[in-house]
C-alpha cells in the first residue's frame, strides 16, 4: 500500500452526505486540525498529510458544498464558513488550527476572521488578490460562455496535478471535478465585485484575524505579494519553497506535515 493514500493505523470516521450538511472524515485524536481544500477538489486530497498526522492530532477534512460528497450548489464564502463552524460545534470541536488550500485557504482565512481558531494556515493562496480579481474580470465572458473549457485551461495548467508522482497523482486527478457551474459558483463574488472591493473585503477580514498564522507558497512571491502580507499581518511566518507548484503540500508531504505539525504544536501550547 502507497503511504500517499494510507489512512491506518489509526480509525477514520466519516459521515455520508445528507441535503445541506457538509461531509466530512475525522481521523485520529488530541488537538484539532480543519483541512480545507481548493477548487475543483476534495477532502481526499489531504490523506496524504493527514494519513501522517492523526496518530498526533484530531484531523477533519470537509468536503466544500458541490465537491467530493456534499451536495451544491456553491454557497458564498460566509455562509460556507458558518456551514464549517456548525459542522465543527456538532463535533465538539473547539478553536481549532484551521488549514487551507488555495480557495480553501481563502475561506480558512474568512473563518479564522470570524470564530475562535488555534491557527491559521495559508497554503499558496497570496493575499493580494486584486490582479486575479482583474484577471477574471477579463474572462468572464468566455468563462460564462461555451469557451468555458479553453477559459479555464491555463489555471487548470497553473494547479499542477500533473507535477504531482504517481499513483497520487492519478488519485488527485480522478477526484478532481472542473465543472464550469461549480467554477462559476464558487468565483460570483469576484466577478460581480469589482477588483478593488474584492481586495478591500479580504484586507477587512484578514486584519480581523488574532491568531497566529502560518503561509508557506511553491513559489517565490512577487515584491508586492509579500509586502501587502506583511503589511496585514506583521507577525505571520511566511514561507516560500522555490520550485514547487501550487500543490506544495502533496509535492513534499513528509516536509509539509512536519511544518505543520510544529506550527499547530506551538500554537496549542501558547493558546
């Protein structure tokens, strides 16, 4: 058995999906971890971090309304976040350190904003978003037209699944679900808002964030990215690992959980 899709030794728990109510697999015991994943994706792209972390910590990985097992259509980022924090109070689950990826990442960071966390965890999602914002707005009418597919190619390119080692990367790829109704669900805010309220919306929550907070990029962020990072927040240990792509955490694993599993261990012993 590959350890990139092992789940043993410990017990994994999961709930089937049920109308309006968030999927979910819990694995493991002791201090909480929330694992939230990107676009396109599902809870299953954390097994290889979480199959290496639940022997010490309490790992929950959600499945986001219209992916995986949770049945749609996209909600707004707010409302999908409340969604994760009724989830959490039905599981007992108590400021948790909170992990995302990419979208995931953005909408950790909402919920970081607005309830109690341990930590925040940013996977390779910058915070200054206005020039994606453009670039979507740029898009939209082949986005939301027949062109969907040629529209959404170069960041389907851009995600990098195909970087990925086998077999992980045939199970991510097999999980993952480019639908244009999803895409276009999850992106309405960004294209209804204009570029400069959508950065002004996310400064207003990510400067609402107390906890510490962690970000690690597969990539060497430009001069303006990491300045409007650390003109947020000042004190947030910032990483960049050269080379890699946008799925650094399945591209070195070993490494991803052991910085995880140090930032989530000072944070439970300083909260």
């Amino acid at each position: 058995m590959e350890r990139d899709d092992v789940l043993d030794p410990v017990s994994t728990t999961a709930r089937p999906p049920a109308p309006g109510r968030l999927a979910y697999e819990s694995q493991g015991s002791g201090e909480p971890l929330v694992f939230i994943h990107g676009l396109t994706f599902d809870r299953t792209t954390w097994h290889p971090i979480t199959g290496r972390l639940a022997g010490e910590f309490r790992c929950v990985a959600v499945d986001l309304p219209g992916h995986g097992d949770s049945d749609g259509p996209p909600r707004p980022l707010d409302e999908t976040a409340a969604a994760i924090h009724r989830l959490l109070d039905e599981l007992g689950i108590e400021r948790p350190v909170v992990v995302g990826h990419s979208m995931g990442a953005a909408l950790a960071g909402i919920y970081a904003a607005a309830y109690p966390v341990r930590g925040f965890v940013d996977v390779d999602q910058p915070l200054y978003v206005r020039p994606f914002a453009e670039l979507l707005h740029s898009l939209a009418p082949a986005l939301r037209g027949d062109s969907f597919d040629d529209a959404f190619e170069p960041f389907r390119q851009s995600i990098g699944v195909d970087r990925l080692p086998e077999p992980l990367r045939s199970r991510v790829a097999a999980r993952q679900r480019i639908r244009q109704d999803l895409v276009l669900g999850y992106w309405d805010e960004v294209l209804r808002d204009a570029p400069e309220h959508t950065q002004a919306l996310i400064d207003s929550a990510i400067t609402r964030i107390t906890a510490p907070f962690l970000a690690i990029f597969g990539h060497t962020l430009e001069a303006r990215e990491r300045q409007h990072l650390r003109d947020l927040l000042p004190a947030a240990e910032v990483e960049e690992w050269p080379g890699h792509g946008h799925l650094v955490h399945l591209e070195e694993p070993d490494r991803f959980a052991r910085r995880l599993a140090t930032f989530a261990s000072q944070c439970f012993r300083s909260g």
